[in-house]
C-alpha cells in the first residue's frame, strides 16, 4: 500500500528510498518483451515487494512495471 505521504512525495517531485522515481521521469524498460522502449513515469502503484510504476510509452499505450526492470534516463534527447 501507498501511503498518502509516499503518494504526495511522489508526484511532489520528491524521491525516497520507497519510490526512487518520481512523476514525469523518464525510463528505458530493460527486461521482458518492451525491452529498450522509452517511457514515462506516471504513478505509483505499489512499494512491495519491489516499487511498481505506471508507465506511458511513446506510442501511448501504458503498462505497470517494477522499478528492476527501469532505468531512469538522466539525459532525453
């Protein structure tokens, strides 16, 4: 469960241990069929056991994804 202050952090920009990404980061899916498709975070959708993300791809679709199968992207071109 996502408590009410995680959620406010979370789309306040502010990064936890619980939830390392926040709204808006922008990821590369590293494992599973989508492997090296861009994304973007949306919202969280849970912290255990491994943080779950809400992700929109380029094309539009979205899916949830555990953190281990992102990489945050410091650099968009």
């Amino acid at each position: 469960m996502i408590t009410e202050a995680l959620n406010r952090a979370f789309y306040e920009g502010r990064r936890s241990s619980e939830l390392p990404l926040v709204l808006n980061d922008a990821v590369t899916v590293i494992e599973g069929a989508k492997s090296g498709a861009s994304a973007c975070v949306i919202a969280p959708q849970a912290i255990q056991p491994d943080a779950m993300y809400l992700i929109e791809y380029e094309d539009g679709s979205s899916e949830v994804r555990s953190f281990r199968e992102l990489r945050k992207d410091d650099h968009v071109a």
